[in-house]
C-alpha cells in the first residue's frame, strides 16, 4: 500500500499533532513494514521520521511568495500527488488539496474544531483556511477520523458528519513515575529548586493562561508563598496579554520554553499538580502523560478534557479565576494519584491500518 500524508506537523520541534503523527507512524511501521510513505511539504521544510519507516520518502516544491502551509497544501502538493499513484492520502492536518476529491481516498484525522468554537484564539491565516476548507474537506473525505468521543460529537453537531473512526492520542511508554534520582536530575537541569505546578502546552489563547497567573496569585498569599508556576512549550500567538502579565514581576513564575519529550516524565512526575485550565481542547494529550506519572490533575470542564483526565482528576469551570484556584488548592491538599496507563500508540496504529485497509482502492 502506498499512503501519502501531509508532513508539514514533522518540521521543527515537534509539539501535540506531530507526535501524535509521529507515533502513529512508527507504530504503523512496526505493524506493516511494506507500507510506502510519501511525505508531502513546501520546499526547503525537513520533516523528522521514525527510524523503522524503511520505505518513505519526501516530496515538496516551491510555495508561491508569502503563501501559507495550509495554502501551498490546498493548492501546490496536488501537482505533486498527481504524479505518486497513491492508494490513499492521510490529511494529517484535515485539510487536504480539492483535485484528491473523486481521485484519490482520503482519511481526515480531526483534532478538534477551534475556528469554530473559539475562532478569536486562532492565528488569521489558520482561521481563513479552516472556514474556506474545513467544512467542504470533512464532508467529502472517504473516512473522518477524530481524537477524541468529545470531538466526534462536536463534527456530529456543529458538520452533520458522522465520524468514521476514533483514535484516541497514545501515551507513551517513557510516561511513567519516574525515581528521586531522575527528578533531581532534571529539576537541576531547568533550576526548579521549589516545588511547583507544572504546564505544558504552546502559550497561546485558548490555553487560558491569565486566568492561570491569576489564580495562581491567589494561591501564593494562601500560604504557598515558595510555591512555584512552571510554563513549558514555546510562544505562540496573540499573546501580548500574556507577556504584559508575565513581565509584571509576579513572582514564582518560570518559562522553560520547548522541553525535549525526555525530560518531559520527570517534570510531571516531580510537579505537585499539573493544570490544563483550557477555554477548549480536542483532547488534551498533557494530561494522559501527567496521569500515567501518577501526577494530580486539574483541568478545564469540557468533555474532552475529562476524557483524557479520567475520573480522579479535578475540573473546575475555567473561565473562573476562584474555581481554578479552588481546584488547584483541592488538588495541593490531596496524596499523589496512582498512575494510569493510557491507550497505546499500538492500539490506534491498528485502527488507523483497519480504517486504511477498510477503503476499497
């Protein structure tokens, strides 16, 4: 079988969907290594794979000056495709190129539906493509494939799609409670000698981060003044708010910026609560990770986020700076959680195969 699939979420450091990319194609890999893989990308991109991807290679050209990823995918990658006699093509990013309509199968993975729900988190040029495209690419890809039971519904809902198939993120096998020796390690690495309530996810609107610094004000005049707020994962956007209230001096906050995922199971594991206070999330892959490190989560109401939290973690209504200070006080309070295993990367590379093999080429 040969598969192509969108590439641009390999490129740099990867965050959320790129692992979730990543670790679906490794495992895929493991399960069936006769697949071809054709990764597509603008030219002078260098998407990373996983090592055991024997038969992969990458295609890309030239974007027009000043295009966007998603528009250079809409409109340049099919010249590309046309020429590669694909069985099928993986919108990694659930956008994909109008020529594959009608030619060639498509499996859409949808991680959520932010233009729709809080479209004022998003970057312009993001927001523009997903209301010209989104729409139109979901109601016409072979299979629909969503992250979560949470999103499903809401393609349900807000598309009158019904999904195909839910995969569910994996958590990987290096999240696990990690020993004293490996937390001092790490927490020597980054400086972090109080203890702290840990973050992880790109700073941007919709993960809610005033509210965050504000709560987290409450809680240091409620006796944890040596208590500290840890920021991991790179700057995003519209975040002028954010850098005023950081640049304040409130004491106690730390930004590490992008962490390497090796370093990411002791953070959890050494943290005293791990805090997901999102506006909205089409799963929240953080806090499976800080679960199965046994770490106390506090996380935002939302369907999604309690199925990723479970049902040990707290969730607070987070549009409230007293409910998640609240939450995260509770959270302070209580024993260390036992770690949960979450769903395997193996187990949605199977079902990512069956969708694949499901369509009739």
């Amino acid at each position: 079988m040969k598969i192509g699939f969108d590439a641009r979420a390999l490129v740099g450091k990867r965050t959320g969907i790129g692992n979730y990319i990543w670790s679906l194609l490794e495992e895929m890999a493991n399960l069936s290594p006769d697949i071809e893989f054709i990764a597509y990308c603008p030219e002078g991109s260098s998407p990373s794979f996983p090592e055991n991807l024997q038969h992969s290679r990458i295609r890309a050209n030239r974007p027009y000056p000043l295009m966007s990823g998603y528009f250079w995918l809409k409109w340049r990658s099919a010249s590309l495709i046309k020429k590669d006699n694909l069985d099928v093509f993986w919108a990694t990013r659930t956008l994909y190129p109008s020529y594959l309509i009608g030619n060639i199968p498509v499996v859409a993975t949808v991680y959520d539906l932010n233009h729709l729900i809080c479209p004022e988190t998003m970057p312009l040029i993001n927001m523009l493509a997903h209301r010209l495209y989104f729409r139109q690419d979901i109601v016409n890809a072979t299979k629909v494939v969503a992250i979560s039971s949470g999103t499903a519904e809401r393609v349900k809902d807000l598309l009158n799609r019904q999904v195909d198939s839910i995969v569910v993120p994996g958590t990987g096998k290096e999240f696990s409670p990690r020993n004293s020796i490996e937390i001092l390690a790490v927490r020597q690495k980054y400086n972090l000698f109080n203890p702290y309530i840990l973050f992880i996810g790109t700073l941007e609107p919709r993960k809610n981060l005033i509210t965050l610094l504000n709560a987290f004000k409450i809680i240091r005049n409620k006796g944890f003044s040596n208590l500290n707020l840890v920021l991991v994962g790179q700057m995003g956007w519209k975040n002028k708010k954010l850098k005023y209230q950081i640049d304040q001096n409130i004491d106690g906050i730390l930004e590490l910026g992008y962490v390497p995922n090796e370093d990411l199971a002791a953070l959890y594991s050494g943290s005293e609560v791990f805090v997901l206070p999102s506006l909205y999330e089409g799963y929240g892959m953080p806090a499976a990770e800080a679960r199965a490190c046994g770490t106390r989560v506090v996380a935002s109401d939302i369907p999604e986020l309690r199925e990723a939290g479970g049902n040990e973690s707290i969730y607070v209504n987070s549009l409230s700076v007293d409910s998640l200070a609240d939450g995260l006080l509770q959270a302070l309070s209580l024993e260390q959680q036992e770690p949960k295993v979450g769903m395997s990367w193996k187990m949605g590379a199977e079902s990512m195969l069956r969708i694949f093999n499901d369509i009739d080429i």
